[in-house]
C-alpha cells in the first residue's frame, strides 16, 4: 500500500478526527485512522497492535464495556499498554478470534489486521450506529467510514446504482448493503467481511432475535426494564472528556438527561434545537421546561426557513449518499452549538423502533380489526374514498398496507413513500428490483415466527434505522467532531426489549406503554402524556411557493440527472399536482431533489474531490 494515498484516504475524514491520525502499513496493506480522542486522550493512538505487533487494528466509536472485557482478558495473561477501549478488541480478537464480536457492547466500524496469516476483518455493531464502507473488485478491497475516503483513492469509477436508486425512490434512503454508488457497499448491522488470500466472504455475526417472548408479570417487566435503561444510559456516560445531553422535551431525551443528571449530581449541559416563524411547532418551551427541572446549563439554536434552504446541498455533501430527510439541518445546527461546550452527547434517538412509537405501529397492532370489514366494503367504498384525499400520503400508504394480508406486503407497503404505479411511471427504463426493505437483508426470516407488530419493529431497528436516522445522525454530529451516543440501543437493553411481548408497547392507543410507566419515577406525567411533536419544516411550503420554479429549473434542466433517468413529463407533473394541492408530493420531491443535488456533487463534479457547499 501506497503510504502517501493512504494519508491522503484518512486526510479527507479529519472532521471525524481532528486530534491525531496514525497510519500503519505491512506490504500491500495499510490502515489509516483519524481520532477524535474521547478516552485514554495520550495513549489510544490508532492504529494500535497487540503485544507481538502480529495484529493491528483501528476503530471508530466507543466500546462501553471495555473495562470489563480487559478485566478478563488480563486474568488470561494479556498485558495492556493503555487505558483506551480500543486495545480491548485486538487482545479480545487475540483470545477469541471473530466471536470477541459477539461480546462487544458498543457502537463501532473497526478493522483487524492480522499480519501472519494476511486476513483483515471489518465489523459494524449490531444496531449500524457507525457506518462501514467498502469496495471490493478485482482483488483489491478499500474501506472506510465514509464513501470519500475510498474515491480519494486513484481510479475509483462513480456510478449511479439503479436498483439502489429504485429503493431510494421507494424508501428515501439506500438500505444496506447497497449505497447509491454501483461498486461501493456498506456493511448491514451486525455483519462482519473476512477477507483472506482465499478471498472474501461477508457474514453475520449478531443473532440477538428469535428469543423466547417474555412471560413476566407486567410490575417485573417494568422493573427490569427500568434497571436496564439506567445502567445503559450510566455505561455510555463513559468518558475523558466533557459530556451532555440533546434535548427535545419529549419523554426519551428526557428519560435520559434525568438518568444522566442524578448520575453526575450536579448541573449537565443540555442542548436544543427549533425552527422559527412559520414553523415554531417544535418542543423548545418543554425542553426548557425540562433543563430548568434538572437544574441543567440549558443552550438552544433556532433555525430559520431560509437557513434550510441554504443548507440542504451541504448537508447532501456530508451525507455522501442520497437520504431525503429534512431533520439533518435541525441535527447538524444543535451539534454545532453542543461542539462548543462539550465532545460527546448522549442523544434519545433509537427508542421509537423498538418500543412502537410511530403511527405505522399503531395501524401494523390494530391492521386486524380493519381486515374483519367484509372485502366489498373495505375495497369499494373505504379504500376508495381514503386514497382520493388529496393531501394525506401517510393515510394513503396506511390504506395500502392495512388491507394485505401478508406480513410482508403489509410491511413493504408502509414503507413507499412514493406510490409503486408512479415510481413505474417516472423511470425512463426501470432497472429490475422490488425496492423493498427487506431485500437487502432478509432480517424478516429471523422473527417469522411472531406476530406482525413485533417483526415490524425487528426490522425497523435493522433497516430505516441505520440506514436513514442514524446514519444522518453519525455524519452530521461527526461533521462537526462531535461525538453522538445512542444509549436506547445499547446492546444489552435491547436484548430486553425485544423480548417484552408486544401488547406492553401498545397498550390501547398509548403507545412506548412500557417504556412510559419504566420511566414515570424520572419523567413527570405531562411528558410522558404529551402528544409527540417533530420539527416543522418548511419543505411543503418551499415547494409551493418561493422555491416552486427554482426545483422545477433543476429538476428539469436539458443536463440534470432527473432528466437523464427519469421522465421529464412525470416530473413536471408530480410538481404541479403538489403546488395545485391535487396531491402531496414533498416526500417524491424531496427524494428527486436530494438525488439531483447529490449527483452534481458526486457523480458529476468539475473536479474531484470537489469543495463542501458553504465551505
């Protein structure tokens, strides 16, 4: 390996570690790592090897039950060097091989070189809160925690993924191990690659599904549960550097600023973020509510309609892959604020999945009673005067699952965000692919064994999870070096609460049931009965009016790439049923906006690399 594109490859990753970087190169192979130094700030230089130097490794994120895994590593005769996390993989993959993987309680993409017998291994934890790219052609293997290291490297072609860009039509984002690039991939959750001089081989290697349902009185459930939330939210509180907390107002944020608050007996920092004018519908006033109750140094941002709009193209650059999401400004403007008090927060993020938290759950626990209605009724007058509403798409997407009968075309309806006959109507010549979550990795056959509710939230926590909410959540705190835990999906907790049977999540229409009544000795009840509240954006709005003619302009250019693949008579259209209110089409547009602004930048850029937007 080339030691100058190596350096080259970590150089263009410094806002993800801005304090050191160390490079380590054996022959043909090389590793490169930037750190953001949270523990161990003198001793945890990466790459970082075991005693003989035989293995090497580097790893990006936090391993929170370090001290315990080095406490049994050191009672079999491993001699430490640091006080880093990090040292405990290369002597627990020393000892123990791949299955160290299955005993490490964190968020991490990490590679392990071993020189003698010329294998590497990559790894991404369980739940997919760290990204890990790769490219694998041709015998030679690059990787990284982001898509621009590997096209730092000569001779790396960029090419639109059809069948990707159909699941991106479909679910707004790229489910793993796809990502918009055709010869780029992204590890899934819990997957590990084995590349050896025999080849290389992609397999799971966390299998925490498919246990027996818990059959616990309802008291003892939320004991346990309670314990295990408070100890989650403690081992993630782990640190050498100062620490706090993104706020909402809502009951998991709060859950855990309240847990961390009592933890530290003193004053935390909170932070939090809103948007202003039209769009003040957002939880500022019960996030103060809820800093002044702690006693905590409270900090908040508000971000203006026009703000978003001059943001979105670089968020779409520190993306890297096409997301279209509208929360990455609102994520990125409070880790810029929490970036000049603290290096690490703990975030509420992760809790809705797993609990039941969204709409989509409530219809998937009560979608029976629906299907009881005779099929005549419920397909010529229902259906039929639901799915002419003009501007309800959840509801529509809602009516086309609910009425399936199968699980899975119930679960893969929910998730169009744009109808299946216009996604056929607006490609040029459709590429072959389902555009289904679930194609990716089929988690589904891990829980087919338990009812609709509980598969679906299995498969949330492994799919639109990671691959949409975490992963803007990682490049847009990452892209300001700060660092962002999730402690809702630690992995222990989890284990839990996918054991606790679904009708403690939903418990007539009170939704994340179980998880309130854990939590209501730290949250008053006005949280906990607080109707949900996300941020307002002024997308629909933008597309209606001041921007109307500007996204027509792009999307519709002789050049653009919605020309290129799509039909521009379909395009125009979409846009004009939107402005007209015959349809609400912001998601369609959105998405079309996201990938057309992302192919300029990465597909299609004057030069390579090219500059941030804004910077």
């Amino acid at each position: 390996m080339d030691r100058g594109i190596l350096a080259a490859m970590s150089a263009t990753m410094i806002h993800r570690g801005p304090d050191d970087s160390g490079l380590h190169v054996d022959g043909s192979a090389g590793l490169g790592m930037r750190r953001l130094s949270i523990i161990d700030l003198e001793g945890g230089a990466q790459p970082m090897a075991n005693e003989d130097a035989r293995l090497w490794v580097v790893c990006n994120g936090e391993i929170y039950n370090f001290k315990e895994l080095r406490r049994e590593l050191e009672a079999r005769g491993h001699r430490f060097h640091t006080r880093s996390d990090t040292e405990v993989i290369v002597h627990g993959y020393e000892e123990w091989g791949f299955n160290v993987l299955e005993r490490l309680n964190g968020m991490f993409g990490l590679a392990i070189w071993d020189s003698r017998d010329k294998t590497l291994l990559l790894a991404r934890d369980p739940f997919g809160i760290k990204p890990l790219y790769y490219r694998d052609i041709a015998g030679k293997l690059l990787f990284g925690s982001e898509i621009r290291a590997m096209l730092a490297y000569p001779v790396v072609p960029r090419t639109v993924d059809l069948e990707a860009l159909d699941q991106y039509l479909n679910l707004t984002y790229v489910p793993s191990p796809r990502t918009a690039f055709k010869e780029i991939s992204k590890l899934s959750p819990g997957h590990a690659l084995s590349c050896t001089p025999a080849g290389t081989i992609v397999k799971r290697f966390s299998h925490s599904a498919g246990e027996e349902q818990l059959r616990e009185p309802e008291s003892a459930i939320i004991e346990r549960l309670r314990e295990a939330i408070e100890t989650a939210v403690k081992r993630q509180m782990v640190a050498d550097v100062p620490i706090g907390v993104m706020l909402s107002g809502g009951v998991d944020s709060s859950t855990v600023a309240t847990i961390m608050a009592r933890a530290v007996g003193g004053p935390i920092e909170t932070f939090t973020v809103g948007f202003s004018g039209d769009f003040a519908s957002n939880e500022l006033e019960q996030a103060r509510d809820t800093a002044k109750r702690l006693g905590a140094n409270h900090h908040e941002v508000v971000v203006s309609a026009d703000e978003f709009a001059d943001f979105l193209p670089r968020s779409i650059w520190h993306m890297e892959e096409p997301v279209a999401t509208t929360s990455t400004l609102a994520f990125r403007k409070v880790c810029e604020l929490a970036h000049e008090y603290v290096k690490v927060v703990l975030t509420g993020q992760g809790a809705d999945e797993p609990f039941a938290g969204y709409s989509r759950h409530l219809g998937e626990h009560y979608g029976r009673l629906y299907r009881l209605l005779p099929t005549g009724l419920r397909k010529r007058v229902v259906e039929p005067a639901l799915l002419k509403l003009p501007r309800n798409e959840r509801v529509k997407r809602g009516v086309r699952s609910l009425g399936e009968t199968s699980v899975r075309a119930r679960h893969s309806a929910v998730y169009s965000t744009m109808a299946p006959e216009l996604r056929g109507r607006l490609w040029r010549e459709q590429p072959v692919s389902d555009g289904d979550s679930w194609s990716a990795v089929n988690w589904s056959d891990d829980v087919r064994h338990l009812d609709g509710l509980s598969q679906m939230l299995y498969v949330d926590a492994r799919t639109s999870l990671p691959d949409n909410l975490l992963l803007y959540g990682d490049k847009m705190s990452m892209s300001v070096s700060l660092e962002a835990r999730v402690p809702f999906l630690d992995v222990e907790l989890m284990r839990l609460v996918e054991s606790i049977p679904p009708n403690l999540k939903i418990k007539g229409l009170t939704q994340k049931y179980v998880l309130k009544k854990a939590v209501s000795t730290w949250v008053p009840q006005s949280t906990l009965t607080r109707k949900k509240i996300g941020f307002a954006t002024p997308v629909d709005q933008w597309f209606r009016g001041e921007w109307r003619s500007r996204t027509s302009d792009l999307l519709l250019a002789s050049d653009s790439a919605c020309t290129l693949f799509f039909r521009p008579d379909v395009v125009r259209q979409v846009l004009d049923e939107h402005v007209k209110g015959v349809q609400d089409h912001k998601r369609s547009l959105f998405s079309l906006l996201t990938f057309e602004l992302w192919y300029q930048q990465f597909i299609r850029p004057t030069s390579w690399p090219p500059h941030a937007p804004g910077t």
